[in-house]
C-alpha cells in the first residue's frame, strides 16, 4: 500500500489503478490512510464514479500562473497589474510546494504577518489568495480551499478625501498640454483610467455628443460597454486630438516605450499612469490625491446640483445603487432638513 507520513501535516495514501492516479490527505493515524486506501481501490474496483477525488497535483507556482493568464483573459489590466504583484510575494514563498501542501496554518500565519502592515492589506491577501484557491478548486485541482476558515480583519473607516475643484484645477495647471487633456477627459466623463487608457477613435461619437467606455468592472469579467455625453470641454479636446491623431493608431491617448520583456520599442495605450500624480499635487501645493478622485468629486458636484442618484449610477457605470451612495460624500439637502425637523420638534 502507498501509505506515508508528511512531517507536520500528516498521512496520505497514493496509488495508481487502471492508469488513474487516486490520492488523499491529510489522515491523523496511519491506520485512516490504510482504510481509506482499501475503500477506495474497492469503489474503483467496482466501478463506481468517484470524480471528486482522483486528484493531479500540481506546484502552487503552477496554479499562481494558470490563474495569472485567467485573471488576464477575463479582468481588467489594473486588476492583473495587482495580482501580479501580490503572486510574486507568494511565490517567492510557496512556489515549488506542492498546492496540497499549503494548508490553513500555512496562510494563516501569512495573513497575521502582513496584516501587521495593516488590516487593509491583510484583506486584500485574503481576497485574492481566496479568488486563487477557488479558481484551483473549480479546476478540481484541490478539494478545499485553506481559506475558508479564515475571516477578514476589522478595518476602520474613515472618510474619503474628496479635492475640491479649486485643487483639482491647480494640479491640471501644472501638467503638460498631454497630461492636462488626459485629466480632463477623466475629469468631465468620470471615468475608470483603465476605461480612458483604452479608449480608441471609433468609440467617439462626435456628431451625436458621446463616448463610449468598455469596463470589466461586471460580474464575470465581461467587458461591458455604456454611453457617456460629452461636456463641450471634452468635446473640443477630442476634436482638437483628433485632427492632430496618428492614423495609424486606434487610441485616444497612446504611448511608446521600451519592453524589458521583448527587448523592443513598443506603441500602444497606457495601462497605469499613476506615478505623475504625487509630483504633480506636490508642485500644485495641495493635498495628494489619484484619478479615481476625480470620480468621487464629480460625483459629488452632481449629487450638490440635485442630479438624481440614478442617473449618477447610470453614468459611473455602476450596477448596484449601494456602489454609487459610497460616492456621495456630502450632507443632502433631505439630511439637513431632517435635522432641523428634530431640532424644533423636541
């Protein structure tokens, strides 16, 4: 019988009938593996179906790449761009053990450690390395997932800075002609930067006033499109950029770099262009913020102006009206008056 012990984890039967590997973990006694070998070379033996554990077992730097490519085929570049860096932790290391081998205790020490850092972080470990083991359990690649014993920590909340327009104004002042259109543009859409980084020409309607943007923000990753009108600021950026634009290339706003990986120039859209910011927020002297401001405090203009919350969702591209209310940040005019009913009616 292929019946044997793994320090610290305990004992595991492996064999092979009819061609079929069959193997499983972790037994407590050496005498559970024994039985359980024996029932199943009887199942097998009798020809009943017993998918579930007829197992094939792969490295967790295996699984981290079939991930990678899944995440890539199906989510946006950002969120690739974060799996990417979380997975180099983890397979720095875990990457030559078996996946079987990383348990619970295993992650869970991990969690604590980075959760050190902060709750936050320790979150987003959870997240994703729970997406990973799914994906690997959905593949029949384990049969449980070490995480789903494993809650999320308590964050505090706080919040969100929202800049007021007179800062936002200040940074686009200090960017170059580029930069300042690229602000713009996400500034009057409110739009995704991974949704401005991948707009292309034949999305922009210029004789009916809008744009279309593509998200993969949706349940199941599906690339999504939604009709955006165009402020006249926007549209007078757009037709300049137009008349000025490459025609042989697709995007509105396009760069060329040098590929470490092919060892090339290339030309092609932005993925993240962070970085700019904080040199850009510096010079302007105001408090430091990212793109995705931007959305919040457009959102918040247009809540100040009595937009409907509805329309507010339909134009951030959100599909739950929960996801929108995060983007209102200011009292109503319904808090106040609330507040001045209770104040005279007590």
């Amino acid at each position: 019988m292929s019946v044997y012990l793994k320090q610290g984890k305990g004992w595991r039967y492996d064999f092979t009938l009819n061609g079929n590997r069959y193997t499983k973990a972790w037994f407590k006694t050496k005498k559970q593996a024994q039985r359980a070998e024996v029932l199943k070379r009887e199942e097998v033996l009798n020809g009943q179906n017993q998918r579930e554990e007829v197992r094939t077992d792969i490295t967790f730097l295996e699984l981290v790449e079939k991930r990678l490519d899944n995440v890539k085929a199906y989510n946006s570049p950002r969120h690739y761009q974060d799996y990417v860096y979380l997975a180099k932790r983890w397979v720095k290391l875990w990457g030559q053990l078996m996946v079987d081998d990383i348990t619970d205790t295993v992650i869970e020490d991990f969690i604590l450690e980075r959760s050190q850092q902060s709750k936050a972080i320790g979150n987003k470990e959870i997240r994703y390395l729970r997406a990973t083991f799914n994906f690997a359990k959905k593949k029949r690649l384990i049969d449980k997932n070490p995480l789903d014993g494993i809650e999320f920590f308590s964050e505090n909340k706080t919040k969100r800075y929202v800049p007021p327009s007179e800062d936002i104004n200040k940074v686009i002042d200090f960017a170059d002609p580029d930069t300042q259109d690229y602000l713009w543009i996400i500034r009057d859409t409110l739009a995704r930067v991974s949704e401005i980084n991948h707009l292309k020409w034949q999305d922009v309607y210029f004789n009916d006033h809008y744009l279309v943007l593509y998200t993969r923000k949706k349940k199941g990753g599906h690339l999504t499109p939604r009709e955006v009108p165009m402020t006249n600021k926007v549209f007078k950026i757009l037709t300049r950029r137009y008349e000025n634009r490459d025609p042989d290339k697709p995007w509105v706003f396009w760069h060329r770099y040098w590929s470490r990986k092919n060892q090339k120039w290339i030309e092609g859209p932005y993925n993240d262009r962070k970085q700019f910011m904080k040199t850009l927020c510096a010079k302007a002297g105001v408090k430091y913020f990212r793109f995705h401001a931007l959305r919040h405090a457009g959102a918040t203009v247009m809540e100040n102006s009595n937009i409907s919350i509805g329309t507010i969702q339909k134009i951030l591209g959100h599909e739950k009206r929960s996801t929108t209310e995060i983007y209102l940040h200011n009292l109503g005019a319904s808090d106040r008056q609330a507040m001045d009913v209770f104040e005279h009616a007590r």
